[in-house]
C-alpha cells in the first residue's frame, strides 16, 4: 500500500495511506484535504509535501 507524506496546519508532517483527490467537473478543487492530524488530534487542512519519499 503507498502512502502520501502531508504536512497540516499547524506545521506537523505525518504520513497517511489514503489522500482522496477531489473534483469538481473536470478541474480539481485545490491540493488541501482534511485529515485528523495524530499530532495535534485534530481535523486540519493538509497538503501533500514536495520531495517526500513515498511507501
């Protein structure tokens, strides 16, 4: 299973095994998702990190 390095809101970076890609149409809703963050035990806004190694 691949997983997806994310960094929240609030600054920390976890790994996750699933990031769902939205659309709306044919255009995408924008690269954020939110997730429960197992740092901060909260649903925040995440974004994939750039040049993470993935899974």
């Amino acid at each position: 299973m691949e997983s997806t390095v994310v960094r929240c809101a609030e600054g920390h970076e976890f790994s996750t095994s699933t990031f769902p890609m939205q659309q709306l149409g044919s255009e995408r809703i924008g690269p954020g998702r939110l997730l429960r963050c197992p740092r901060c035990a909260r649903l925040r806004q995440a974004v994939p990190v750039k040049g993470a190694v993935r899974h």
